[in-house]
C-alpha cells in the first residue's frame, strides 16, 4: 500500500515537472526567441508604447501580437495622433496575427493569417460623457453596441440567412466588467476616422449600424460579411 501511494507521489512529482520545464521553455520561446525570428518571416511584434497597449496579457502570451512592419507603423501614428486628440485616451489592441507562416489561421478569426490584420477596440465613455481607457469585455470580444429598433441589424439578418456564426462571440466574453461605461460615438469616430486616413491601410470593418451612427464616409469602410462575425464589439483593419 505505502509503495503504492510512493509511487503515485512520484509520478505526479514527475507529471509536475515536466508541465515547469514546458511552461519555462515555453515562455523563454515566446519572448527571447520568437522575437527574433519573426522578422525571417516579414512580421514583428507591435511595438507597444504608453497609449498603444494589448487588452490582456493573453494576446502576448499566445504570440497573437504579430504584424508586418507597414501596419506597426501605421498602428503607431494611428494610436499616438488618437491620444493628441483625445489625451490619455489609449488605441488597446485585441487579435493581431501569429509570427510564422502565411495562411496558418489565427482561430476563431478566418483573415488573420498574413500579418496584415488587426482588431482593435471600440472606445468608451463615462456616464457624464469623460472618455475613458476601460471597455466592458474581459476578453475584449463579445460584448455588442446593439443597433437600436431604428437601426439596420445586419446580425439578425446572417442569422435568417443561417449563418449561426455570426453571433458567437457572444460566449467569448470571459465575463463583462465596467458596467457603468457606455459606448463612445465621438471617440469611436475619432479612431475609425484616424485609421482610414492612413495610406497603408486598405479595409476597415466595421458593423453597418455603427457605420451608420458614426456617419463613416469613407470609402475605406467595408461591410466583411455573414461568413464572418459580428463587429459591433471591435474594430478590424487591415493593410491594402
Ligand atoms: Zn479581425
């Protein structure tokens, strides 16, 4: 009996080990070698600044904070013009791409495989209208600005169409926070506005209702269709 129990001891002893020596060798990849070969493969990890951040550690830690060196500058003008004009107000980034290989999807995204595509957040107000750096998302997805009764609801209608897809994120949340923020039209606008008006980048995607409340203009801002998912809950962009 007492060998028994010794040797199960042991085995998980063991079990343990071998789950630290992967966690360290894996973390010693993601931020010591990873960096370092990305730029064989045209990408580089975005290069944070004090009003360009990740929404969670998460994003870093899975190696998703890959782009082509076009979008990181252009991710860099876009966030620190976004701050001249809105002080202390940061650009927080969600999915990017990974560092390796074209084609490789980044799940659930389909188009985030060429370092070319970003998500970023939608902005948010206080109650008295004070723009502020929280957002409602734990994981930065799922939590909708719905259209209102007025407004146009492209996700009812990929529904009918029968794309279930549309409305996933829904259960990506990880929990909401900041209950008392609400959605930011001029921040919002702001930042559309910023994005396309740089040359680089060539589609912004965005949900038609939104598009609409925002009064977007320009010819940048596409609708990215029912075999995608909903984006009333982030910006996507990409390079041309
Ligand atoms: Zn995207």
């Amino acid at each position: 009996m007492i060998t028994i129990l010794l040797i199960k001891k042991q085995t998980k002893k063991k079990k343990l080990k071998r789950i630290g020596i992967f966690v360290i060798l894996y973390l010693f990849a993601t931020f010591l070698i990873v960096p370092y070969l990305a730029p064989i493969f045209g990408r580089e990890k975005i290069k944070e600044t004090e009003f360009l951040q990740s929404h969670s550690f998460f994003y870093k830690l899975a190696n998703r904070n890959y782009v082509r060196p076009e979008l990181n500058n252009a991710i860099g003008k876009i966030a620190s013009e976004f701050e001249m004009k809105n002080s202390g107000i940061k650009m927080v980034y969600l999915d990017a791409n990974f560092p390796f290989i074209d084609k490789f999807p980044l799940l659930p995204h389909l188009s985030h495989n060429d370092g070319k595509k970003i998500d970023v957040s939608l902005i948010y107000e206080t109650q008295n209208g004070q723009l502020t750096n929280k957002k409602p998302s734990n994981s930065g997805y799922g939590v909708y600005e719905n259209p209102t009764e007025k407004e146009f609801n492209q996700a009812s209608v990929c529904k009918i169409n029968g794309n279930w897809q549309y409305d996933f994120p829904k259960y990506l949340t990880l929990g909401k926070s900041n209950k008392n923020i609400v959605f930011s039209k001029k921040g919002t606008r702001d930042l559309a506005n910023l994005i396309v008006k740089q040359n680089e980048v060539g589609k912004l995607f965005i949900e038609p209702h939104i598009k609409t409340r925002l009064n977007l203009k320009n010819g940048k801002v596409r609708f990215h269709g029912c075999q995608a998912v909903r984006h009333d809950d982030h910006i996507h962009f990409q390079l041309k």
